[in-house]
C-alpha cells in the first residue's frame, strides 16, 4: 500500500512544472514557524499562468493597505528616525544600498564596559527608500504592505513587518545571532497565524512532550547579541561620497555620448515678449481700432477696421449740403450703400457717414464754405495718415503672427520629440529600478548566506579550540598516570616506606630500592583509583 502511494507522488511531482514543486524552493534560512492555509496552496498550484496585463491587473487589486496607529507612527515618522531601543538610529553607508540606518548601539565601542553595548535590537532600513516610505504615510495614514523595495533585504523587511505587525509574501529574516531562551538555547522566530504579528518564543514551545520554558517577546523589543559580522558592505563616508559622485559622472557622459551631435539646443522662447509688443501697438492714442485689430489677428485674416463712434464727429459743410439738388440725398444713399458693402478705409467709410447724415438747415457765407472744406481736408488728411498707420501696423503684426506660429509648430515638435523622450526615460527608469531591486534582493540572499557561513566558521574554531584543550590536557593526564620506569604502563603501586606512587606492579616487584628517593623497599601496596 505504502509503495502505490509513493509511486503515486512521484507521477503528480513530474507532472507538475518544475517552479511548482516543494523541492525547488529555496528554504529559510532561519527557522520560522509560518502558517499557511492549504487551500491558498491548492489554488496555486491548480490555477493556469496568468498574462501580463492580468498579472499587473491582479498585482494592482492585491496591494494591501492597513491604517497606522499611533504606536507605529511614534516609531516612524520622528525626525531624525529613531531604532526600537527610542534612541536615534545609527547610519552606515554601504555601496549597494546606500545609506542604512540600525540600531543606535552599533555606534558604541563594542569594547566599552557597558552591557548594552553587547546587545542590539533588530532595526535595519535603508534610509533612502524609507523617507520615501515615511512621506507617503505622512499623506495618506495608510501602509503598504507590500511596498517593493522591501524586497531588496530580508532584514529591512523583518523591519518593516516587526514595526507594522504584520507580514507579507517577501523574504525575511532577523538578524543573524538570535538570543537564547530559559533553556539555554537559540529562540526562534513565530508569525501568528490570525494577526500576522512576529514575536520570538521557546525552541520546543509547540514541541508536545518537550522540555519547554515561557521564554517569548514581540519583534520590536528583542535585544539580540551584538553580530561579529555586517550583513552589507560597510564603506566610509567619504568612500561613499566619491564613488556616488563617479556614478553621476558616468551617468552624464552617458548621456551626452547618446545624445545626437547635430542637435542644436532649443532656443530661448521669449514668453512675454510677443504681448508686450502688441500691448505697446494698440496702446497709441492714434489707434481707434484696438477690438477690430486683435479680432483680425485673431482670425488670422487681416481685414479693414469697421467705423467707430469716434470718427462720427465731424464738422460737416452745411451750406453745401444746403445747395444740392433734392435728387442728391437718394443718390447719396445708393452709392453710401455700395461703398458700406466694399468698405474698403476709414476715410471711405467717414464720407458715408456723412453724406447719409440729413441735410442741416441752410446757414452760412462763403467765408464760412471755405474755411469748413479747409477743415474737412485737413481732417481728411489726418485720416489717411492714421489709415496708412494702421495699415502698416496690421502688416507688421501680421508678419509677427506668422511668425510666432511658425516657432509655435516648432516648438510643438521639439515638444513632442521630449515627450517621447520622457516617456522612453521613464520606461528605462522602470526597467532599471526593477533590476536593481532584483539584483539587489540576490546580492542580499548572498550575503546572508556568507554571514551564516562566517559564523559557522567562527562556532566551528571555538568547537575545534575546544578539543583542542581538551586534548592537550588528556595527553598531560596519560603522562602522569604512566609508570616511571617503563612510561608504558599505568601506575598501580605505592613502595613502603616512602610511599612513592609512581610504578606499575612488574616494575614495582623488580626494584630493591625507590628510584626516586633511593630508599629501600621493604614491601609494596596496590592502590585502587575510584
């Protein structure tokens, strides 16, 4: 029966795909009592792979967000960021994550006589990422469990969870030497199945039977011994300095060598030096078209001022209106008509103004004819000079129209060449942050993994000092308990009388006198060792 059912396990585990197999996934390297419910792993393991768009759609849905209370944020949002001992948090600087922030005894001389400096508390994050983190709790008072930079170290993610009591689907583990409970051996690490909260307890608490002890804290108030090792590659803080700034000018020389060589830079684009020119154009007091001229900018179609309430006013010859014929009036009306249908000046349109006027009482000498029609010429004069005026005004921002829209479609181009160019930027950026996150998340896995080995090794040389000891002082006790004659059996016999106890029985039985003090032997007595 047992071996239908192993041949059976065998047939289900080679038709699974090798990512969904037990036996391919990486485990722990510290031990952690998770709870997982069967039907998550079920439903994982019988659920078909999901495309992109429907991974990025579900990754989006799944992003959980709890409500901080203020026990967390007391921890968090202090300035300048405070470990779990409430001391202000010590900074390192390493050349792969930058600036990280432990605990603030790191900071103590580990030789100091002090206790405290032997015991640190399990804070690790890395500042960079976490005062982002910080401003974005700040604004919306919620925390993302999943933040993805929490990948980047398992450390920085017992961290977060320790702080948040809570826990998530990323790599985690404390810090590398844990405590020792009543039992006088290594505490490990529980998730609690229902509040997902961390908390460090007993080896054999679980253990049915075991020899146990009540030995259990919460995360974020274990004192663990102070490591021997760094997880990350510590470096100076001027070490950090010049190799950051050798990255940011290599990054430059990069992007100058990508750049095209014909490329001119983008001129200057004068803001508001177009609406100053027309500003100072209409505010002439000669102007007295100032609606009509913008509208035909506007329009982009330069067309003639229409007539105003300023050119109506008029001094008007009566006595000659006062002469024409009664038929003039009508025919002053038709042709006043035609020339209002191809208006054309001012002066045209101020003429029919005037002539469609009704004629004015007959009044005056030819005095008074004269000196009117000198006054209207003269008018008629000063009108043709502003039209000319207006006319050159309108061609001259006519031209500088056209040539504000002949830069507006360059620019528009240059704009959209940077806009492809942002948005090229972005999706590199992207795909650069998350080969750093994965890179980094490997070179964490890594470096944990030397650390344990280091400290392996430094158990392994106390273990093998140890033997040593213990070997050196069981080869000087074989020595002593040999006789000292023959040095190859063990001593047995004492000489009377002087009691010498230092001979095995043939050697004790040949000698007339002790070797070592020349006294006779009168008899000799065995001597039993308990």
């Amino acid at each position: 029966m047992s071996n239908n059912k192993w041949l059976s396990w065998v047939e289900t585990q080679a038709h699974q795909k090798p990512e969904q197999r037990t036996l391919g996934r990486r485990a722990p390297l510290s031990p952690v009592m998770r709870s997982a419910s069967s039907s998550t792993a079920s439903s994982t393991a019988t659920s078909p792979p999901l495309q992109p768009a429907q991974q990025q759609q579900q990754q989006y849905t799944n992003t959980r967000n709890v409500a901080a209370t203020n026990e967390m944020l007391d921890i968090v949002l202090p300035n300048p960021t405070q470990c779990f001992c409430r001391k202000q948090a010590h900074r390192v600087y390493t050349s792969e994550y930058g600036p990280v922030l432990v605990c603030s005894n790191f900071d103590v001389d580990p030789a100091a006589t002090k206790a405290s400096s032997k015991y640190v508390c399990g804070f690790h994050v890395h500042e960079t990422s976490w005062i982002k983190f910080c401003d974005t709790l700040r604004e919306t008072k919620h925390v993302n469990i999943d933040y993805v930079e929490l990948r980047s170290c398992p450390l920085y993610n017992f961290t977060f969870c320790a702080i948040f009591r809570t826990s998530n689907n990323f790599d985690m583990n404390p810090p590398i030497v844990l405590p020792k409970c009543f039992c006088h051996k290594p505490v490990i690490m529980r998730i609690n199945r229902s509040t997902h909260s961390i908390s460090f307890a007993c080896k054999n608490g679980d253990v049915d039977g075991a020899k146990k002890c009540s030995w259990i804290l919460p995360a974020h108030q274990v004192a663990f011994p102070r490591p021997n090792f760094n997880i990350h590659n510590c470096v100076s803080h001027d070490e950090y300095m010049s190799r950051k700034q050798e990255t940011l000018t290599q990054k430059v020389l990069g992007a100058e060598q990508s750049a095209p060589p014909g490329n001119p830079p983008l001129p200057a684009v004068p803001t508001e030096g177009h609406q100053a020119d027309l500003l100072a154009t209409l505010s002439r007091p000669s102007s007295n078209n100032n609606s009509s001229t913008l509208d035909s900018i506007s329009e982009s179609n330069v067309q003639q001022p229409k007539p105003t309430s300023t050119m109506k006013p008029l001094i008007i010859p009566t006595c000659v209106m006062a002469k024409r014929p009664p038929s003039q009036p009508v025919l002053s009306r038709s042709s006043s008509a035609s020339s209002c249908s191809n208006v054309t000046s001012p002066v045209l349109s101020s003429e029919a103004a005037t002539l469609s006027s009704p004629p004015p009482p007959a009044l005056g000498t030819k005095t008074d004819e004269q000196q009117q029609l000198a006054l209207l010429k003269h008018q008629m004069s000063k009108i043709r000079n502003e039209n000319s005026q207006l006319k050159s005004t309108i061609n001259a921002m006519t031209t500088h129209f056209q040539d504000l829209t002949s830069k507006y479609d360059r620019l528009k181009g240059k704009t959209t060449d940077l806009q492809t160019e942002l948005h090229r930027s972005k999706n590199e950026h992207n795909e650069q942050s998350v080969l750093r996150i994965n890179c980094q998340e490997r070179l964490s896995k890594i470096e944990l993994d030397v650390v344990h080995l280091m400290n392996d090794n430094e158990k392994l040389k106390e273990e093998v000092f140890v033997m040593l000891e213990e070997k050196s002082k069981s080869g000087k006790d074989e020595e002593l308990n040999k006789c000292r004659l023959c040095f190859t059996r063990n001593i047995e016999y004492c000489l009377i009388p002087c009691y010498h106890y230092a001979y095995c029985q043939l050697c004790a039985q040949k000698l007339t006198e002790c070797a070592i003090c020349r006294t006779e032997i009168f008899s000799i007595q065995k001597i039993y060792n308990c």
